[in-house]
C-alpha cells in the first residue's frame, strides 16, 4: 500500500444573520490544500437601533408626523440610553432624552407629534397595539426639510436621516409631505446620511391623501415596508448567497515557480447583489482575483470569479490572502480566504483531523475498517463545544474539522493500516477524557497493531484516586488483560482537559515510548520521553503495519482528535506556521479640516492577524485615537485580542483629536513580539478657523402646578460658540429669563469668547407669568458671522392656578 501523504484541508463558511454559522466540512485533499472562507456581514452581537423610517403626513396640521426605531439587534435595547435630535430648517439643535423602556430585538418603535389625538387614533392609523412615544412639538414637530439624528447618552450621533446644519428643501434626502424608509438590507446606523440607504417617495406624495388613504399606506392597511412602526428589515433568506465548488484544490504546484492554475468560481446571489473589491491582505502576489470591478449576481445572473495561484517560491510554508469587498444595497463585504500550503514532509505517513460529515467513523471515512465489534462504531463530532469544533492544543498548527468520540455506546473495533520499511513509527494525538472507566479500573482506547495479536504501545486510562481525575499511562506488552504491575502513569489529571500525546514503537527492538504535553515540538529529536517499555523476553518485535481504536462497554468516554502517523518526531508535531499580523490598509483618507479640541468622524481599516498566542497593541500618533468600537472606547493605545478561531480581521477605528492647528501626519503602528509591525498612515488638518457657530442642547423644565405671578423652577440648556470673532449675545422676549449661575436672571446676557470659544455654558431658564393666559417669548442667540439659534418658548397660566408651559425650538 503506498503511502497517503495529506498536508491540509479546505472548508467553506458562511457566516448568516444573527451570527449563525454554516459550516460544509471539505473533504481530505491532496498534495497542496486551501482554505476557503467566504463571510458576510453579520448582526452585530447586542441591540443595534437604526432610524428606520421618518414621515410627513398631509391631514390637518401636516400629520401624522414622527419617525421609526427599529433593533435590528439581536438582543434587547434599553432606549433610555439613546436621544432624539431634530434640526429644523437647518437650524439649532433640539435634543431630546425622554425615550424609555426596552425595545425587543427586531422590533420597531415610533416617536410621534402629540397632535394626534391620542392611543385611539393612533391605533385607528397604524393598528392595534401599536403605540408610540408622543414627544412636545419641540421634537416630533417635524417638516419635510427637517433634519433627524438617534444620538447615544453623550448626545454623539449614531444614524441620521437628513445633514446636520443644513435645510433639507430642494435635497435628495427631502420628504414634504412624503415619507422615507430605510433599506431592509442596512443593519447598521451611520452618523452621516447615505442615500443608497434610503427608499424615499417624491415630495408631495401624501399630498391629496385623506385619512383612509394615509391608513392604506402607512397604517394598518399597509402591505409593504412603509406601515409605520413595523420596519421589516433583512431575514436569513434575503442574505443568503452560496459559491460553487467551495472545496477547491489547485493540484500539485512545485515550489520552483511551475504550475500556475485559475480556478473559475460562481457566487449565486438571491437577490442583486453588487460587489467591488476594496482591498486585499495578505499574498496578494501568490493569490489574485482577475475579474474587473464591479461585478453584478442576482438569481438569473450569478458572479463569475477567477481565482488564481501564483507559482510557489518556497517550500514548506503557508501562504494566504483576504480579498476584501463593498456590496451595494447592504452594508458590510465579504472576503475570501485561501491558505495554501506545499507538501509536507514525506515521513508523514498519514494525518486524521477526523474532518467528516457528524456518525459513524466507518461510514464516513474509508480509511477506517472495522475489524471486531458488531454495535456501533466511534462516532464523528463536530458540535461547537471546542475550538474549531476540534481539540486543541497552544503550540500545534490550528486544527480544523471535527473530533472523534469513542464511549459506552457501542464496542465495534477500528483500524486503518499503513505501510513502511523504517524501523521506527510515531503517533500524536489530542485527547480528552469525559469520563472513566465505568465497567473496570482502566481501558485503551489506542494503541499500534500487527495482525490479529500483535497489540503494542497501548494508551491506557485509568480511574483516577480523586473524584473527577483519571490517570494516564502505555503498557507494551502482548497480554493485554494484565498491564504492567506499577508502570509509570501521569496521575490526578482532570476530566474534560485536552492533553496531546504521543506514542513510538520500535519494530526491531519492540520498545515502545510515550510523551504527554512535551514542551519541545517540531524539532528533528524528541524529548525525553515520559515512559518506555520493552516488550517481555517471551514476545517478539512486531512489524506493526495497523493503527487501532476500540471502543467497548466498559470505557468511559473520551475524544480523540488530530491524530498523525509518521516516521520522525517532528512529522508528528507541527508546529504553527509564522505568526501574521497585516492590515487591510497602508493608509488611510485624509480626515481634511478638524478642529483643535474636536474630535473627527471615525474612519476604519481591518487587521487581519493568524497564529498570535499573545494580544497585538495598536498605537495611534500624536493627535490621532483608535478603537475597537465605532462610538466609544477611543485611547492613543489599545490592545487588539487574539483573533477569532474562524480566522476573520478585526475592525479598528481611528479618528483624529487634535490639540495644536496645522497639519498632522503619522502612522498607527501595530506592535507584536510575534510579527512584523505593520503601519497605517494618518494625516490631517488641524484648523481653529472653521467657520463660527453656536451650539445649543436640549432644553427641558418640569414645573409643577404654580399660580399666575410666582417663577417656576429652572429648566436649563448647554450653550456654546466656537471659532466666534465677537461677543455672544443671549436675549430674550416674553415672560421668560435667564441665568448663568441660577440666582441671578437677566434677560439680556453677553458672553465673551476666549480664543473663539464659549462655553459650554449651562444657561437656567425660568417661566413667571404675569396673570392668567397664554404667553410665548423666545431666546436668540448671535454673534458676528455665526449663524443665530433661536429657541421658542411658550406658557399658559390657568385660572386654577396651574403653571403649564413647554419650551420647544
């Protein structure tokens, strides 16, 4: 029998929605393999709340007026701790933080003008159940040329419909009385408005609608996307795309630069799917994609792919890419990763990842065969409960496929034969064991086999003297049923911990040998072994030519995993390849003009990283901060984790946070003991001469009941200017004034910049109404070339003697 030499194997991953994994074990490929992953976008683990629709009706009074949240999540969001923001006009900033209660993932909530007259009517619009948050005019009040923004605690922003400072009338993003809908594909909000995103009807398309009409496209009635309050966003089937002959093996290429090959690969898409390719990490100069971009896949037209393999410089090392893509219509890319790998040594006589479809091991492999036994044989797994949905072990090349499960169920027998004139054969192998022997004090579960009688170099497991502990030990010897009287064992080991072990005999002297975590791997020589053993005087050597399993009543349970067969120690121990740490970019867009004491909108790149045992840090230069999150968490260092098992990047934010004008320019560096230190370059512009501007943040009082003449508590607001050339000036009319420290109210206030800026400034605001009636006034806010914020403010004092007021934009 000739001997197999496998150095690899491929798989193909998909990742789905909601972070489910597919996972389409390849099969044993031969002499060069690769891995191919291909990935999309995922929900993000934890709430993810979007704007998912605003509207501006057109019954009496320009309503129903509000805007959709959707979690498009998967787990609870808490809206406590997100704000509404509403810029009307493109004017001053309104912002509001009454939101409250949890919003279950996939479910949308609407915050509405309270002119609709209450539940009822609401129900009556948009159907039974469905209720809304119906925020004061300040807020829910809203035209079709008025900007939105979802913003976090802080009053950052995460998703806008509209531009901030900027009137909405005449722009794409318009919807007098219309409405915009959010793509069901997006699952992510954006802080700048991106019109791919938006499915937004003509200006004027509710105008002439009556109130059944409005039901029928907005309410209960509605059929599509646009019923207000239930977004429909993308399900597994929308995102749903498979590539062909994902197992792909570009046959025996040489390492002296012969044996280029293409291989043509389909991607079939369920829905229009565009795709650019961004970038590439990696070998790109082994592994390319010869197509043009963009490409186009829907159902009728899939995407055609041409992957192509380079010549091979070097023997004996891993070579892989990541191709990086942009799709149209969703937000995210998918990316293809190949590893490849030349023959590995040729005393490798076979290596068993057990990388099957889950049952039976002799009905999944061919290799192995039953040779006693009649009840079932060990079991294939590949549940999810280990890396890999394998055993593992630190200092090992990361292994792949399932594992094997060998327990009480069933007692058939196993082998798989090989065939060699060394003298000398090894075995390694991953164990772990589930439980001890229950029919006895030990049991093996693999050992070397010549013929019907010929058993050496048995692996036993023994029930150990603590509870939930086991020992481990090798008997040599040909009467199987009476082990050596005291052998040497590792003792008190721990059940369910994964130990590697590996196993020599000797056919000519018959002394066999046994090492348990080793801590030198891959070298020519092996350790010290832990135990050897010599066969009794009155039994020969045997030319083993079998590896055996066996499985009985008595066993326990145990798993076995990444099992090699070789001639030399360090073809049974490989080590991991070189560690890899690369990323996606070498530089990055400029950030343009940024404020000194301001911080930049985030820009990303990804680091692709493989075998790291230890974290990387990423060091951003002077001026600039990274992070591992797009809204927080922002430091001029942070450590970046090991990668996942699956092999993915990890996504790093940057933006710029200057502290002096002028330009700025640097690299982030990515610093590991383990790899070479990639940069990413960073430049910008630090200005404090942006245009002039005042800012003013949410104002809110809660007053309680108070007669006509007395003041009411204070409500109070930020106030501040940037780059202003003049004073700030505050005035306000009606029966309203303000204060900078809360004893003092004035209704006129000046303020002062220093070097352009004022503030923040917390500015009290309180209400005394001179007799009964309804009042308005209102708070204008100038300074030289700055463009004016003005908030209106109304009240009414009752003849009962009740204070009510409300204070909006």
């Amino acid at each position: 029998m000739s001997p197999v030499c496998p150095v690899g194997r491929i798989h193909f991953l998909f990742v789905k929605r909601a972070g489910k994994r597919v996972f389409r074990p390849g099969r044993l490929l031969s002499p060069i393999i690769f891995l191919l992953l291909l990935m999309a976008r995922s929900v993000s683990a934890g709430p993810v709340v979007l704007i998912s629709q605003v509207v501006d009706g057109n019954l009496p009074g320009g309503h129903p007026k509000g805007l959709e949240l959707t979690n498009v999540g998967n787990a609870p969001a808490d809206l406590s701790l997100y704000k509404i923001g509403k810029q009307a006009n493109g004017g001053g900033l309104l912002i509001t933080s009454w939101l409250a209660g949890m919003l279950e993932a996939g479910e949308s909530h609407t915050v509405a003008c309270p002119q609709v007259e209450g539940t009822a009517q609401w129900e009556s619009l948009f159907g039974p159940g469905q209720t809304a948050d119906f925020f004061p005019p300040s807020v829910a009040q809203i035209n079709g040329n008025d900007a939105l923004f979802l913003m976090d605690a802080a009053s950052n922003v995460l998703d806008a419909y509209g531009v901030l400072d900027v009137d909405g009338v005449g722009l794409a993003w318009e919807y007098t009385d219309s409405y915009a809908v959010r793509r069901s594909s997006i699952r992510q909000p954006r802080p700048d408005w991106t019109a791919s995103e938006w499915t937004i009807k003509p200006v004027g398309y509710l105008a002439g609608f009556d109130l059944e009409g409005h039901i029928e496209e907005l309410g209960a009635g509605a059929m599509g996307a646009s019923r207000l309050g239930w977004h429909e966003f993308a399900g597994q089937a929308d995102r749903d795309f498979d590539l062909s002959d994902a197992h792909v093996s570009f046959g025996a290429v040489d390492a002296d630069g012969q044996g280029v090959t293409t291989r043509a690969l389909t991607l079939t898409a369920g829905r229009a799917l565009q795709i650019s390719l961004v970038s590439r990490i990696g070998d790109a100069d082994v592994f390319s994609l010869s197509n043009e971009m963009p490409l186009t896949a829907d159902p009728t037209h899939p995407l055609e792919l041409a992957l192509s393999f380079s010549p091979l410089t070097q023997a004996d090392q891993d070579y892989a890419a990541v191709f990086v893509f942009e799709t149209d219509g969703w937000p995210g890319e998918f990316r293809v990763l190949v590893t490849a790998s030349t023959p590995g040594p040729q005393d490798l006589l076979f290596y068993e990842p057990f990388d099957y479809e889950a049952g039976a091991l002799s009905a999944v492999s061919a290799d192995w065969t039953v040779y006693s036994g009649t009840i079932q044989d060990p079991q294939v797994s590949i549940t999810d409960s280990d890396r890999y949905s394998s055993l593992y072990e630190a200092n090992l090349f990361p292994p792949s496929g399932g594992r094997l499960l060998l327990d009480e169920t069933g007692d058939r027998d196993l082998r798989r034969d090989f065939e060699t004139e060394s003298s000398r054969v090894y075995c390694s192998f991953l164990l772990k064991v589930l439980q001890v022997p229950s029919g006895g004090n030990s049991f093996y579960p693999l050992f070397f086999k010549y013929g019907s009688n010929g058993f050496r170099a048995r692996l036993y497991v023994e029930r150990g003297v603590a509870p939930s502990t086991f020992n481990l030990y090798m008997d040599n010897r040909e009467i199987i049923f009476n082990p050596v009287s005291d052998p040497e064992k590792v003792r008190g080991l721990s059940l369910g911990s994964s130990h590697f072990v590996a196993l020599r005999y000797d056919k000519v002297s018959g002394e066999a040998a046994m090492w348990f975590d080793p801590e030198s791997l891959g070298v020519e020589n092996p350790p010290v072994p832990f135990d050897t053993d010599s066969a009794d005087p009155d039994y020969l050597a045997v030319p083993v030519d079998q590896l055996g399993l066996r499985q009985d009543d008595n066993m326990g349970a145990l798993e076995l995993d990444e099992i090699r067969l070789g001639l030399t120690w360090a073809s049974v121990t490989p080590t991991s390849p070189a560690p890899v740490l690369n990323a996606s970019v070498s530089a990055l867009a400029s950030f343009g003009q940024v404020q000194i004491g301001t911080s930049s909108p985030a820009l990303l790149y990804r680091v692709y990283s493989r075998f790291l045992q230890e974290d990387a840090i990423v060091r951003a230069p002077d001026h600039f901060e990274v992070s591992l999150r797009p809204d927080s968490g922002f430091a001029a260092e942070i450590a970046l984790p090991p990668p996942p098992p699956d092999g993915l990047s990890t996504m790093v934010w940057v933006r710029c946070h200057p502290s002096v004008t002028g330009s700025l320019s640097g690299e982030i560096l990515h610093v590991s003991a383990e790899a070479p230190l990639p940069r990413v370059g960073v430049q910008a512009m630090a200005t404090s001469d942006l245009p002039p501007a005042i800012t003013v943040s949410e104002l809110r009082i809660d007053s309680p009941p108070l007669p006509p003449g007395i003041a009411s508590i204070c409500g109070s607001y930020t106030l501040s200017g940037s780059n202003l050339t003049g004073l700030l000036s505050v005035e306000v009319t009606g029966p309203f004034d303000v204060s900078t420290d809360g004893s003092v109210f004035s209704r006129n206030l000046e303020m002062a910049p220093v070097s352009g800026v004022v503030g923040p400034v917390v500015v009290s605001v309180r209400f005394s109404a001179p007799g009964c009636g309804e009042y308005v006034g209102t708070i204008q806010h100038t300074s030289s070339d700055a463009t004016p914020r003005l908030i209106e403010l109304s009240g009414r004092a009752g003849l009962s003697g009740t204070a009510l007021w409300s204070i909006y934009e």
